[in-house]
C-alpha cells in the first residue's frame, strides 16, 4: 500500500472562509492524503490598505443582496471541530524568513509533503526546502494586490469574459511560483460576488484532484504540470488594476446597475439560434457573412449542426429546441444541392434533453453520440434506414455528465472527447477531458494521463467533428468566456497520443458579421460543405 501525501496546512488564526473548509474536508475524507499539521499565522491587517470608498463598499453590498443564492464561498466558518486532535503550532513573520528556531523545529518533525497555504505569507529558500512537493498557493490573477478591492471586480466592470485562476507551487526544485494548475474560468458581468464564489469554489476541485494524481503517479506528474501550465514573461506582465475612488466606484455601480436592469427588461432567458452553411474547399476561408441562413420556426430554434452530404443531398443533423416543453431532440433537415431545405424529421427524443448530434461513419455505417447530459450518459446510436431510423447500441460510459462527446479515430485508436463539469455548483465552467479505447464498442475506455488536456474555458467545449485538411488535424472548439457560446476555434492537434496531447489555436471566429448576434459556438466541415449555428436575444414584447 502506497503511504499517504502528508499535508501541512497554512492558516490564519481564526476562522476560514469556506472555500478553504472544503479542500480541508475533501483532504480528510481522502485516502491519499492526510493533514499532519496545522500552522497558525495572525495576519496583521494594515487598515490603510483594507479602506474601501463608500460607493465601492455600497455596490458589494447592493451585489450581496440580488445575488444572495450563492453559496458564498467566502464566508467564513470554523474548522476547529473538523482539525480536532491534529497538532496546531503557531508562528510568527520572521519564522517565514529563517527555518531556524524551535516552532519550526517542531513543524519539520512532521515531515509535511505539501504544505497548503491559505495565506498571504511568503517563505524563503530555507524554509521550501522543507517541503517534499512544495508549497502550494491558490491565487485568482487579476493581480489586484492592495486587498481594497475583490477580486473579479475590475473583470466585472471593464467586461473582461474570463478570469484567470492559478495553482502555485514553490520549493528548490522549482523556484518560486511555478504553475502546476491553469484554468480561466467565464466571468460574470453582473456580480463580484458570482465571480469570486465560481473561483474560489473552483479550488475544491483542482487541489484534491492533484493531490489524488500525485499520490497515483509520483512527483513526475508536478514536472509534467509545470511545463504544461507554463507561465512566461509576456503572460504575466501584470494589470493595472487600481482601487476605484468614490467618482469611478459610483459610476461603476450605476453601469452595472443599469446593464442589469435593462437586460432583464428587453431580453426573454431564450435565445434565438439559427443556421448558416456555405460550399468551400477550406475551412479556413469562409466568410460567414455570406453564408446562406436557415431559420427555424419561432416556436423553436435549431443548433449543433452535423451534416453528411450523399446522392446529391445534404442532410443535416440538429438540436431542434421546443420553447414551450423547454427540451431538445434530435431533428434531420434535408437540403437540396442548392441548399433549399426541402424535408424536415424528428428522429430521436427522449424524456431528457437530447442535443449536439455527433456524427461518424464506421465500416460503411453510420453513428451517432448526441448528447445525453441529463441522463448522466454517453450513448451510441447506429443508423438502420438513412436518414431517419437509428437505433441504440450501447451507452459507451455512464454516471457521467458528459457534453458535447466528439470521436476521432487515429493511429488504430478511438479518441473520445468529452467536456466534463467536476465543480459542480457552476455549471458554466468545464474542462476537456480525453479517453481511448482499441475498440469503439466497449465501456472500457481508458482516461488520458494528461486529464483534463485543455482547462481554459475560452478553448476546451467542443464545437464539432475533429477533421483532416491538409494532412493537418484540427479541432473545432467553443469559446464559452463571458457568455455560454460566444465563439468557435479551429485548433491543430499537434500531438495525439497515449501519453501526450497538444493543441494549438489556428483561429477564431466571433458572431459579429451582424450587430444583433450574440454567439455562435459549432462549426462542422464535411465533402466541402461548411455548416454553422449562430444566435440572437429573444427580446421581450416582439412577436
């Protein structure tokens, strides 16, 4: 049996917030590590530096009352009861600075692996060495360091879509503040509150799911983390982030406000998608501008196009969306060569939401994997009558809310792409996570070592089929930051294989060939035919 990651935890004297209560929860209740000892630091507070303006400390007041759904992940709760019988020694500034002494001789009897800090403490050479694995910090980066002002606050006010949160590690091995954990998450540009609690909530993911892949693979896997998670120069230039006086912090307040207010107003919660296509050679070259529309009923819209062109035909595969039962099924449109939509057919639906229709061909027959997420599984469909009979196979995984499942075969090898939500109380946010099997029918399927391969919500949902031109593989994914489907990237895979995974983004395409789009997140290319979504606001009193 492997010994446990022994863990030292970091805290200031009292209360914690409760996003740190619940990485020390998920520690304890784990069997890969255990807390060996709990250093107390009293943090003094220099008053200078937590005066806020008046308007400022009104608008998170304001904020706290509309938003008060949230868990509150700041909050702050005792975790005396939860860290009884484990040994708490406190310590001063200076023991930060000088390993000497007898508080520290009695930290170093504990051996710690890790030690977590939870707070602004900084510690030198001497004291890092200490720790096997290092010592850990989590940080959200939008760098405002005075503490007069939340974090998420400026993202909120200068619409800034995502928001940029860190793992840090520091001991002799790495230096200080090596990355071992990226992610950007979507920002919210109605509350700091929302901002901070999807962040810091955020953390009782990233630090027990590493701690879990350290304890399994060994210190290799922080080497791996910091090249991966890289962070240069240019990067982290830093921003100008200043607290707001009273005149900016007012004036803020009401643009929020006022934002708030008329979207509620003019805007229903339903949007409006729609289709676009072309006929093009490379994918790279379409203009969408000039693309044909296909435009549902206004009962419904139409989304996650998948098209398979045969015998003349065009026959596209979708999300067809009933606003008034407020659920998805799968629809057929078939199209002429001229692109005129000629039949329309319901050919999946169930009692849960069925959407994104992936579609493949395998051994002369067609497949599908649409999106089952409320169902909580992967499911494969095998077409018995083209276009519009399919039958179920198998589910390929289950208990698991999967979006957006897309498949590629390559090197004798099936690839499933999935994106999953692990933090589940922001459904917003979710990471890329790959598996591999030798064998498309099988429960099977082996997950990456590199899990989740792609943690930046600009980049990892995907938007479509993995397609070749060119001899070059690309990977059409969403940009989900600010709002769910603002845009859709093309990306070369660069590396595929059972140990490794590398992306680069070659392009991205935002929904602005027309002033009222929104959004526009699948992108599909297939025998020379590029097929889009797109969608608008559904505004209040329009018929």
């Amino acid at each position: 049996m492997k010994d446990t990651i022994k863990i030292g935890i970091i805290l200031n004297d009292g209360d914690v917030s409760l996003w740190i209560c619940r990485v020390i929860e998920k520690i304890l209740d784990s069997e890969y590590a255990e807390i060996k000892v709990v250093i107390d630091h009293q943090e003094k507070i220099d008053s200078n530096k937590t005066k806020k303006s008046f308007f400022y400390n009104l608008h998170e007041r304001l904020d706290e009352l509309v938003f008060n759904s949230r868990i509150d992940y700041n909050k702050h709760v005792s975790v005396s009861e939860i860290l009884a019988g484990i040994t708490r020694i406190s310590i001063d500034s200076d023991l930060c600075k000088n390993s000497s002494g007898n508080a520290f001789h009695e930290i170093s009897k504990y051996d710690a692996d890790i030690f977590l800090n939870f707070t602004s403490l900084s510690f030198s050479e001497s004291v890092l060495n200490h720790a096997r694995f290092g010592i850990w910090r989590y940080s959200i980066e939008d760098k405002t360091i005075t503490k007069r002002i939340s974090n998420g606050y400026w993202e909120m006010v200068k619409r800034i879509p995502a928001l940029e949160v860190v793992l840090r590690t520091s001991n002799s091995t790495f230096g200080n503040d090596t990355a071992i954990y990226r992610s950007w998450i979507p920002a919210n540009y109605n509350s700091i509150h929302l901002n901070q609690d999807h962040a810091y909530g955020l953390c009782s993911v990233i630090i027990p799911r590493l701690l879990k892949q350290l304890y399994q693979s060994g210190f290799d896997t922080l080497n791996k983390l910091a090249v991966k998670y890289k962070i240069t120069d240019e990067e982290y230039s830093g921003s100008d982030f200043h607290p707001p006086s009273n005149r900016v912090a007012f004036k803020n307040m009401l643009t929020i406000v006022f934002r708030y207010i008329y979207n509620r107003l003019v805007y229903k919660n339903s949007w409006n998608w729609f289709l676009a296509f072309t006929f093009d050679k490379n994918p790279f070259n379409s203009a969408p501008e000039s693309f044909q529309v296909l435009v549902p009923p206004k009962d419904r819209f139409w989304a996650d196009p998948f098209a398979i062109c045969r015998n003349g035909k065009i026959f596209i595969f979708i999300e067809e969306f009933l606003y008034r039962t407020n659920k998805g099924h799968i629809t057929m449109l078939e199209l002429d060569i001229n692109g005129k939509l000629l039949h329309t057919e319901k050919i999946l639906e169930n009692h849960y939401h069925m959407s994104y229709p992936f579609l493949f061909e395998y051994n002369g027959n067609y497949y599908m994997i649409p999106e089952t997420y409320e169902n909580k599984t992967i499911q494969l469909y095998t077409c018995k009558e083209f276009p519009g009979k399919w039958n179920f196979v198998m589910n390929l995984m289950e208990n698991i809310a999967a979006m957006d499942t897309t498949l590629f075969f390559h090197n004798n090898k099936w690839w499933l792409f999935t994106a999953l939500n692990e933090s589940y109380n922001f459904p917003d946010f979710v990471e890329l996570f790959l598996f591999y099997s030798t064998d498309l029918f099988t429960t099977e399927w082996i997950p990456h070592p590199n899990n989740p391969i792609v943690t930046d919500v600009r980049n990892a949902r995907p938007a479509g089929s993995i397609f070749l031109h060119e001899n070059r593989i690309y990977r059409p994914s969403q940009d989900c930051s600010g709002r769910y489907g603002s845009a859709y990237n093309l990306n070369q895979i660069i590396e595929l294989s059972e140990t490794a995974y590398e992306e680069v983004l070659v392009s991205k395409t935002k929904a602005d060939w027309e002033p009222d789009l929104k959004g526009t997140h699948t992108f599909n290319f297939h025998n020379n035919f590029i097929i889009i979504d797109a969608y608008r606001f559904c505004k209040r009193f329009i018929i």
